[in-house]
C-alpha cells in the first residue's frame, strides 16, 4: 500500500515492511522498470490479489508460504541472482525517489532495498 504516510508491505498476518514515504515528485522519481524485466515471471507468479494497474504491491501477495508455492515451477537460483542484481543496481544509483509502473509503486530506495532483501531471503531459504 502507498500512501502520503509510506509504504506498508504485506509480508505475513500483521506483518509489513514500513517504508518511508518519497518526499519529491514521483514525476521526477527514477524510473526502475527497465532493470526489471528479467523479474517478471516472479511478479506475473506473485500477482494474485488483483492487478498492480489497480491496486499497486497490494495485487501481490508476498507471504513466505505463497511465495514459496507460487513460485515452485520457476527456477529459484536465477531468480535470486536476478534479484541481486536488480538490488547491486539500486544500491548504486544516486537519488532516494523511485517509481516502477510494473508494479504500481513509488518507493525510496531504503524501502525498496529492505524489499529486495526480504525477497532474496525468502526464495534463499527453500532454495
């Protein structure tokens, strides 16, 4: 969820990532897709809510378990290594604003990165 107060990530019952929310011009944030293509049989697999067009991170469901069964038919070890590339390039970016029209969200880099890290963490620990 994205709002003026942050981003609220639903990771497990009452449990969220809390981010931050951006403090400029999402018209001016860094745009994030294109380093994103290689990810998107993961976000088609975790797109089970509704559609990121409408309901942003919220058409995804990143639940430990859900990830684990949606994700089984893809290959773990090249997701994770694509996530940690995605990651190595958001760590060298310069600028805090980000957008990505994928998935229907503005972040800052530190949400975004905390994220990631849970995402790797998850698909590293059925791997």
């Amino acid at each position: 969820m994205n709002d003026e107060h942050g981003v609220a990530i639903s990771i497990g019952q009452d449990q969220w990532i809390m981010g931050e929310a951006p403090a400029g011009d999402r018209k001016k944030a860094i745009r994030i897709d294109e380093w994103m293509v290689e990810l998107q049989p993961l976000w088609a697999a975790l797109e089970t809510n509704c559609v990121a067009a409408c309901c942003g991170l919220d058409a995804f469901v990143f639940w430990p378990e859900a990830i684990q069964n949606n994700t089984r038919h893809l290959p773990k070890a090249l997701l994770i290594a694509q996530l940690k590339i995605f990651q190595n390039k958001i760590e060298n970016i310069y600028g805090n604003d980000l957008v990505s029209f994928r998935l229907n969200s503005y972040f800052t880099k530190n949400t975004l990165l905390h994220f990631l890290a849970y995402l790797i963490g998850v698909l590293s620990a059925e791997h």
